[in-house]
C-alpha cells in the first residue's frame, strides 16, 4: 500500500487581514495530483485542518471538496483527524456522509460505524475500534491507530488526572495502539509537540508544556503527526509532515511524505516538495523607486513585507498609492536613519515628551504620521488631555 502524510492545512488563514484561500486551493490541486500520480492508497490528513474552530462556508467547502476529491471515488481512502485548531463536533459532523466515499472524520476515540464506509472501493474498511481503524487492499491490512489533539482538559477526562501531560498521552495513545498487530502495517497518527521537535523558535525541550518524548508514543511501522510546521523526521519513522502553505515568514520547505509497505513491512519513506504558489518573504529597500523595481518581480498571490530604512516617513498617499499598484503588499515598516551618519535614530527619553515618543514609534511602525484624533486618544488613555506637542 501507499499512503500520503499531510497535516496543517490551516484552511481560511490570514495574512495582515490577506485571505489565503486562493493559494490554499491551488496546494490542496497539487497534493491531489500528487496522490494520483504515487497511485496513492490511502491520505492521512493529521489535524489542523481548519485554522479556526468556525471556519468560513466558502472554506468548509473548499476541505470538503477537497476531501472527495482525494477519495477518488470511494477506491482511496481519507483519514482525517481534528487538530487544535478544529473543532471536533463540527469536523465530524459530515462523517454520516464522508464515510460513503470512504473518508474517516476522526475527532475522539469513539468507534467509527464501520457499516457506513463504502465496501465496493479498491481500498475496504474491516474493522473499526476504539481509536483506531483497520483498511485492507487485496491481502495486506493497514492499522491507524489515532490520537486527535489531546487538550489537558480533554485528556485529563478519560485517565488518572494524578499523571503527567506526556503520562496521560502515552496512555490514552496505547488504548489505540492496542490493535496494532505483527502482521499488519502499523501508524499511528497524531497532532502533538514532541520533544526534540524544531519550532521557528528553537527546539521544545523535555519540561516544556505539552510536549512529549518520542519514547512515550506507541511503536509504530510509521507514526505521523501534525502541529508543528516545518518538515522533519524526530524519531525513528516519527515525522511531521509541516504546513503545506508558509503561514509566516519563517516557513521554509513545504512538503508531504510518501510512504509505502509490502506484506505490512515498510519499503520506502520519501518526502515530495510542494510547490508553493506563493512567495513570502521580506524586502529591506530605501527608497519608493526601489520598492517599485522590486515589486515588479511579484504577483498578486504573493505576500511581501516591505521595510523602507530612511530618514523620513512616508507620506500616507504615497503609501497607499504603492499599495495599490501592488497588492502584493502586506505590511510596511520603517527603519529611520540619521541623515549624515546613515545610523538609526535613538532619541533619548530624558529629551522627550511622550507625545514625541508615540510619534515617533507610530512612525516607526507604520511608516506615517499619527493623525490629531490618534494622538488625542493617545493622551486621553494616558490620562493627560492637557499635555501639549
């Protein structure tokens, strides 16, 4: 059998207030190509779906178009499970309807109806559990053992609340690796931080909130995960399959892996770039013709943080006409320098009154004068309307 990893869709996301459902789409037609092309078996989707709990109708649709899509009519089948982000009644609320085209909505450790997947496809469910799920191609049988996302409060619920977070995962998780068998092709799938595993901020260590030791989750042929959104491997055979769009800036790579097994051993673990249709990324420029020369490289899709270092700020029209001649644009900044030295500016707060120094950090930040009414509320927060420019 083959089967796809991917997790953290993070559907109806934003940018700077930018929709990214556009460029979402045109990665969800990708990792559809892809799955045809690998003759994929099976897709497991491992959390984070959505970005928030109460997506968007147009976004909901786009997953559950998706979704089918993948399911190429009921002969590959879809396991998708609830993230952090996704709300579990809502995500399972389709599954009556999901599991005729044999796709698995999974959001707790329930028992999934095993009579209401489709029997005719090339791929057949014979059994469902308590956390796990059994689907079978010719004679080979793949076993999903499965842990959506974990809250503390969630979790804390169904075992011992004397135990440690990584105590209580370990547990919950061997409830559904308990139908793991020798003869089949073990995964496990979860939304998790595991410790060792690399954030845009470093790497979570043993003691951080919510993360657990790879040693701790059940041993699978193949375990994976979502929640964290770079691509890496953190254990034997334990990845992360990362984001499938940038959402920041420190996004790298953006990947699926591929795995394959024979007989229920494993063959083969490749990962496969996507092609990200958008770039994200960041320009320092120091003037307006600069930024214009620039910016004639990127389309419509892309996002683009912009950041003028000069001495002056810009003026509000000259920030919005280089918004509108580029969409593209999604924040700007300024970095003032001196004049003669070309060094930054630093204003010494002895020298200056606080109306300056909202000012100047307005400018700052926003590239532009703060108007009278900004300011004025400024001064009211700060409880002296008296206090004069």
């Amino acid at each position: 059998m083959k089967f796809l990893h991917t997790a953290d869709w993070h559907l109806g996301a934003k940018t700077n207030g930018r929709d990214r459902l556009v460029e979402q789409k045109r990665t969800l037609d990708e990792i559809e190509s892809i799955a045809n092309h690998e003759n994929i078996d099976c897709v497991i989707i491992a959390g984070d779906v959505f970005n928030t709990a109460t997506p968007s109708a147009e976004t909901e649709e786009l997953f559950f178009e998706t979704i089918q899509k993948l399911s190429n009519g009921g002969d590959r089948f879809v396991f998708v499970l609830a993230g952090n982000h996704d709300d579990p009644t809502r995500l399972s609320a389709g599954l009556p309807l999901a599991s005729k085209h044999n796709i698995a909505l999974a959001s707790t450790l329930s028992k999934l109806n095993e009579s209401a997947f489709n029997k005719n496809g090339i791929i057949r469910v014979v059994e469902t559990g308590k956390g796990h799920i059994k689907i079978q191609k010719n004679q080979e049988i793949a076993t999903i053992a499965y842990l959506p996302y974990p809250s503390e409060s969630r979790i804390t619920e169904k075992v011992d609340p004397n135990l440690s977070y990584a105590e209580k995962i370990q547990e919950w998780a061997n409830i559904s690796a308990s139908a793991f068998n020798e003869d089949t092709f073990n995964i496990f799938v979860s939304h998790l931080f595991m410790v060792g595993s690399k954030t845009n901020d470093g790497i979570i260590k043993v003691g951080d909130i919510m993360a657990v030791p790879v040693n701790m989750l059940p041993k699978a042929d193949y375990t994976a995960l979502g929640h964290i959104h770079s691509a890496q491997e953190v254990g034997k055979n334990v990845f992360y399959s990362g984001a499938i769009t940038k959402l920041n800036i420190k996004n790298t790579d953006l990947s699926v892996n591929i795995i394959e097994s024979e007989n229920g051993k494993l063959v083969d673990i490749k990962k496969v770039a996507l092609k990200n249709p958008a770039k994200y990324q960041k320009l320092s420029v120091h003037s307006i013709d600069e930024a214009s020369d620039l910016l004639l490289n990127y389309d419509n899709l892309d996002i683009i943080e912009l950041e003028f270092v000069q001495a002056e700020p810009l003026s509000a029209s000259s920030i919005k006409a280089l918004k509108k001649d580029f969409p593209c644009i999604s924040n700007i900044s300024l970095v003032r320098t001196n004049l003669t030295s070309g060094e930054e500016t630093r204003t010494s707060r002895i020298s200056t009154n606080d109306v300056e120094l909202f000012k100047d950090f307005y400018k700052t930040v926003r590239g532009t004068e703060p108007s009278e009414d900004l300011v004025k509320m400024f001064l009211e927060c700060k409880g002296d309307e008296n206090e004069t420019n």
